[in-house]
C-alpha cells in the first residue's frame, strides 16, 4: 500500500489527494455557474447600491 | 549558507510587496473597498489570499515538526483541511455568506451575525471577543516569523520582530483588504512553489514515492521504542485508538483546527470579497490544490524527515533526538542539512511570505472588529470616518500584538510553545463561539436571537474554561490551573480528558444550548427572515 504499513495512514494519504482532485473536477465543472446573466444581473445590483451607499466615503 | 543570494532574494520580495501594497492603497477609495476590496477579488486572488491566510508559518513549521513526532496520521488534518477548510468553506458556507453579506450589507463578520440575528450585543461582543482573543494569535505568528527571521539572517530577535511587523502594518493600514489580498496573493504563488520544490527533493532524496514510504515503515521500532507506552505505531501507522498519542493526534490536531477553520472571522470575510458565486466555484480548484501543497506536504516531509536524520551518519538518531527534541527545529534543520543552499533561501521567502500573509489578515480583522464591530456599531461612537477609526483600531492591535510576542518568548521556558498555544486557543474559542450560530444563522430560519446570543456565550465560556482549566497542553503553561486550584489541570494527571481538546466539549454544549434556547424562544419575524434570505 504505496509503501505505508496502515491502512488508516493509506487512506490519509489517497484522500487527501483525492479531496484536492474533487476540488479541482468541481471547479472546471462550475467554472461558468452561474451564468453570465446572473453574474452581470448581481453587478448591475451592486453598482445601484454602491451609487446609493450611505457610507461611501473618501480615504 | 550564501547571504549575498538570501540578502537579495529578500530584497526583491519586500520591494514587490510594498508595490502591491501600494496598487492596494492606490485602488481603495471608500469602505468597501478598505474592508472587503470593493467586492470584485479575482476568484484565483481570493482563493490563494484565503489558503495563505489559513496557512501560517506554524501550519509548515509547527505542523511539519508534529507530523515528525506523531507520524503520517496527521494526513487527516489535510484532509479536513481541503474537505472541510475548502470544499464545504466554499460550497457551502461560502455562497450563503456571501449572499447574506450582501443582502444585509455587512462589512464584516461580526457585522453578518450581528445583523443576521438583529443584534448589536452580538456584533459588539464578537468584535470585543476578536479584539481580546486575536492579538495573541497574531503574537504567535509574530514570534514564530521573528524567530526565524533572527536565525536566518543572524540579527537579534527583537530587530527581527520589529522589522517585520513594521512591514506588515504598513501595507495593511495604507492598502486595507486590497493590500491584503494582493500581496497574499503574491506571497501565496512563493509558498506554493516552495512547497512543491520542497516535496520533489525530498522525495527524489529518499529514492522515490513508494521507497521513501518503506523506508519510513521499516524505521518503526524506533518510534515505539521512544513513545511506544503512548500508544505510537510507527510513522506510517495511525496510534493506538484511545491512547494518549491518538487522542492528542484525533482531537487536537484532527478535529480542534479541521473544524477549527469553519469559523475564522478573517476567513469568513473573504466569501463576501467576491462579486458571484461563479467565483467560489473558480476559488474552490485553487483552493484545494494550494491547501495540498501546503499542509500535505510540510506532514509528509515532516515524517520523512525521520528516515533522513536517522540514515545520516552525523546524526543516527531520528528527527525529534537531532532537533535537540524541539518540535519546531526539525523542519528548519531538515532544510538547512538535506537540501542544498539556494534552497535554503527559496525555503526562507517561503516561510516568510506564509507568516506575512497570515499576519496581515490578523491586523486587519483586529482593526475592523475593534472600529467597526465594537466602537463605531456597537458603542454608537461617532467618527469622522469609518476607514480613519479601523485604521486606528488596527494601530492598537498591532501594539498589543507586538508587546505580547516581544514578552511573551520572556515568560514561557520554551519559548516556541506559545506559538501553538497561541494558535489553538483562537481556533477553539471561534469554533465554539461561533460556529453553531453562523451555520444556524445561514441555514436556519428558526434560530433566534436569544439562541445565537446563548451559544455564543456559553461556547465562550466552556471553550476558556477547558483552555484554562483542564486541557493541559494549554493550562498547564498558562499556570492559572496551577495558581488557584494547585494542580496544572483538574482532569488530574491520570485522567485522559486533560489531552481532550476544548472543540470537543464546547462545541457540542454551544450546539444544544443554541438549539433548546432557540426552540423554546420566538421565530424571528418573516419579514426579517426575507431580507436575510433574499
């Protein structure tokens, strides 16, 4: 077992490989989720708000 | 080693720092833009400022050095780290967070709760509570990047702390969350290529992947001989279950800072950095590739390390013997005896770069939760401006910080101890204050106020009374145990529960209290719940 002599530290060892992997399969996979519409919606929204944000002020 | 290269090298990362810093200060105009960078992080910026925030000198060094002690087992940090500390930090806790930030237009995290519960006293008292708990944690990344600084480079330990908190502060205060977040950034790509070059030399050292794996099982008897009444197995087994080596390695080191992570208000805030969800999804990739790199490696070579030191003739003996049984020592010494010179300096950037970026995120939640959270919302103090109060707020944080890791070395006999002790009292009190009302509070429309206010304290409470009192990693250095009762912890010297970490037992309490308390008080009303929820 790729050297190792418990099982417990085996699996230590794949799983934490295997958990970045799941992070990197879920991010190419939602790369574009959400859609453009909705980013651009969401921005829209924030720079309405910001124009009316209270507390802008300067450095 | 060659203090020409190492000069210059060091040269060139403070000169590119300071310039991000600048473009930092350079690019905030208003609030929003000092406290959460105008809510338009790059998803990759944001990703790796969050895993080199996450990730301090003491993860490499600290960690590093346990994992030569404790062995592989230490793996399951990692992966709690990136399960936990990433996928569901992102995914899960993330998207809300950063919806609900914006929904209620909270600036920080004490504000986000604060406002999720329609309660000033939670907001202020999270910010006192950071305010209180934070500047020791910072203490300890400074004495931990001081040290090491004093060593490398052969100045004094009292040059070398001011030298680099000095650096710090200044980008912080000028450049707010976006000084932050760029030269984490930066400093985060040096620790990621550091630790990379670290783990292909370390291994093409020891003759390869499966080779240096077997080696390290073939040296178990060392390991029982030393810590076999504890319950050790050798390196590449888990201890066994129920002794005292497993607890510490399951509850402490496992469970105490991989739950831990959940609740760090200078991670939480960075959710709300980002315009859309898209950039969570984006951030979680680099995300778990970084946070591999980081704490995957330092406990691999960490254990390796052992198969090193014990085949070399100048030593024989394995790491914790030749480190002169300091815990920290072992990794620098690895470096400093196994891999040539140059990477020597590449591996001091590295270090420095890590406990840089740690720090600064630590002077800037300091500066918002005292001058927003606790002044400015929570005391109805009246400022001029918002930016002026948290940047003077930030002032008073570094100070303390600064005189506590300038005295703290003067107090402890061993003087690196504190930096764990440092680090874990934070991570337990946020995870037993916090934890329970910030998910209920993002996925919970029945709890109340009254509930979130009970958890919060009564997680404060048992999370400083384990820390004080029984868990003896820290109650017996802090010696108030000692002091009032006698005895370094009331668990007793025989009994298990003094190695059980606070998590354990505050979490849970904080869990039922925040539960009972909210069942038997009233809803919020739908009219809140709506906006919170939008």
């Amino acid at each position: 077992m790729l050297g190792f002599e418990g099982a417990g530290i085996f699996l230590a060892y794949v799983l934490s490989i295997a958990a970045a992997l799941v992070c990197v399969v879920y991010g190419i996979k939602n790369w574009n989720i959400p859609g453009d519409d909705v980013v651009n919606r969401e921005i829209e929204e924030e720079i309405k708000w910001e124009e009316n944000d209270p507390e802008d002020e300067g450095r | 080693m060659n203090f020409l290269l190492i000069t210059i090298v060091t040269l060139i990362f403070l000169i590119v720092t300071a310039f991000l810093g600048y473009l930092g200060y350079r690019h905030t105009k208003d609030t929003t833009d000092f406290l959460l960078a105008g809510r338009k992080t790059h998803p990759v910026v944001m990703a790796i400022s969050y895993g080199s925030t996450f990730i301090s000198t003491s993860a490499i060094i600290g960690f590093g050095g346990a994992a030569a002690v404790f062995g592989m087992g230490v793996l399951w940090l990692t992966v709690l780290n990136i399960g936990v500390g990433i996928f569901i930090a992102f995914v899960v806790f993330g998207k809300r967070t950063r919806r609900m930030g914006h929904n209620l237009d909270a600036h920080t995290f004490p504000e986000l709760i604060g406002k999720r519960f329609d309660s000033s006293l939670l907001q202020t008292a999270s910010g006192l509570m950071i305010f209180i708990a934070m500047p020791l944690y910072a203490g300890s990344v400074i004495i931990g990047g001081a040290q090491f600084i004093a060593q490398t480079l052969s100045v004094s330990y009292e040059a070398a702390l001011f030298f680099f908190v000095a650096v710090v502060a200044v980008y912080v205060i000028m450049g707010g969350l976006k000084g932050v977040l760029y030269t984490d950034a930066f400093q985060g790509s040096i620790m990621f290529v550091g630790m990379i070059l670290l783990i292909i030399m370390t291994y093409w050292k020891l003759g390869g992947i499966v080779d240096a794996h077997r080696a390290l099982s073939n040296i178990a008897p060392e390991a029982v001989k030393i810590w076999g009444p504890l319950g050790h197995q050798g390196w590449t087994s888990m201890p066994l279950t129920g002794s005292v080596f497993w607890w510490q390695l399951v509850s402490t080191i496992v469970l105490g800072v991989g739950i831990g992570v959940l609740a760090q208000p200078q991670l939480a805030v960075r959710f709300m950095t980002v315009k859309s969800d898209r950039e969570l999804n984006r951030g979680v990739l680099v995300g778990g590739v970084f946070i591999l790199m980081m704490t995957g490696v330092a406990f691999v070579v960490g254990s390796l390390s052992n198969v090193y030191f014990l085949n070399n003739p100048s030593f024989a003996k394995v790491s914790i013997l030749a480190a002169e049984k300091k815990v920290d020592n072992i990794i620098p010494l690895f470096i400093n005896t196994a891999m040539p010179p140059w990477f020597t300096a590449v591996f001091m950037i590295t270090l420095l770069a890590a406990a840089m970026s740690t720090l600064s995120s630590q002077f800037h939640t300091m500066g918002s939760a005292f001058g927003r959270d606790f002044l400015e919302q929570g005391m109805k103090v009246k400022t001029k401006s918002t930016i002026r109060t948290i940047k003077l707020s930030m002032g008073a944080g570094i100070i303390i910080s600064t005189l506590l890791a300038f005295y703290l070395p003067r107090f402890f006999e061993q003087g690196s101890a504190i930096i764990a002790i440092g680090t874990a009292i934070f991570f337990g009190l946020c995870a037993a204050t916090f934890l329970p009302l910030y998910f209920g509070g993002l996925f919970f429309k029945r709890i109340t106020k009254a509930g979130a206010l009970s958890g919060f304290f009564t997680g404060m409470t048992a999370a400083a009374f384990w820390i004080l009192f029984v868990h003896a990693k820290e109650s017996a250095p802090l010696g108030l145990c000692k002091l009032i009762f006698g005895v370094p912890s009331l668990a007793g010297a025989a009994s298990k529960l003094q190695f059980v970490d606070p998590i354990v037992v505050a979490l849970p309490l904080s869990i039922v209290v925040t539960i009972v308390v909210s069942l038997m008080t009233t809803p919020p009303t739908e009219e809140h719940l709506a906006k919170c929820f939008k």
